[in-house]
C-alpha cells in the first residue's frame, strides 16, 4: 500500500496531465516500441520544437486523466508501451510528426487522439495528419478566390479596350 506522500504526488501528476490535456487543441496516443534512441531523440525534438509535448507516463495515470477531462473512451488504447503527445496551439502538428515516425517505424503505432472535444481512432488521426497546415491551406484559399477575379478584370479591359477601339491584350491563364 502506497504511503500518503506518494499517492498525494502521484494524484498532482495525473491532475497535471489533466489540466494539459484539458487545455490543448488536440492529442495523440501512440505505441513507442521498438523504436530506436535515435529516432526517439529526433522525434522529441520535432515535437518540442513544434510546440508539443511527449509524455510517456503508466496507462492507468493517464487514463485518470483522460476520465477527469471527459476523455474515458481513450482507455481502451492505453495498454502497452504508451506516451501521449499533447499539442496546445495547432491540432494537426502532432499527428504529422507521429505519422512521420509511424511510417519509418514498423512497431511504432498511432492507437488515437482527440481534437474538438471527441476521442478520434487511428485512422482519423492518420486522416487528420495529412490535412495541409495553415499557411498551405491560407494560400490555397487565396489561390482560388484570387484566380476569378484576374479573369474578370482581363474581361473587363479587354470590354473597354473594344469599345476604345484598341486591340485587347490576351487574357492570362489562371
């Protein structure tokens, strides 16, 4: 039977995983087996480097944790080798870099996530990873409402310059 002090810092560990996962955009529950100390160390880098943290802490603190933050259905992932990556700010940073690390890595597995509120399984994480991140997204967004307008203003010279009696320019592909 634990003694008191223990089990006081053990209930602070898990009420400090709750509040981070409480707070975050978004997690990630994987498998760490197998993977190598170099590829972990690179790993742990890219994720801290993007804002994210990697805790590999027992099943069962987490699973507390999980319970106190509304999350109880991500207990059915926690058996084995577990770590969690919780990303505060970007919901889909953490699950790229784990995706890229599950692909070098054969026994190196995403079991799940959340984002939104919602326990999300391995296939939606995966799903969530390959979505563009922001700025690609922002450009691509800019990209389709700014390729009409050219259009129309080409369209529109191209008018006046016949009713000027000019020769119009030729129109530029989008």
């Amino acid at each position: 039977m634990p003694s008191n002090s223990i089990l006081a810092q053990k209930q602070q560990i898990v009420a400090d995983l709750a509040e981070q996962i409480k707070n975050s955009a978004a997690g990630v529950v994987v498998n760490y087996q197998g993977i190598t100390v170099e590829n972990d160390t690179a790993m742990r880098k890219a994720l801290r480097e993007a804002g994210v943290k990697y805790v590999v802490m027992k099943n069962t603190m987490t699973g507390r944790a999980c319970d106190m933050v509304g999350y109880g259905d991500m207990k059915q992932y926690l058996t084995g080798m577990t770590a969690i990556a919780i990303s505060e700010n970007d919901p889909v940073v953490a699950a790229k870099i784990l995706k890229q690390y599950a692909e070098k890595v054969e026994s190196f597995n995403i079991l799940a996530g959340y984002v939104d509120g919602a326990v999300i399984d391995a296939t939606t994480v995966n799903a969530l990873a390959d979505i563009p991140n922001k700025e690609t997204l922002i450009a691509k967004l800019l990209g389709s409402i700014q390729s009409p307008l050219y259009k129309f203003a080409y369209a529109i010279k191209a008018i006046c310059d016949k009713e000027n009696g000019e020769e119009a320019p030729a129109a530029a592909e989008a």
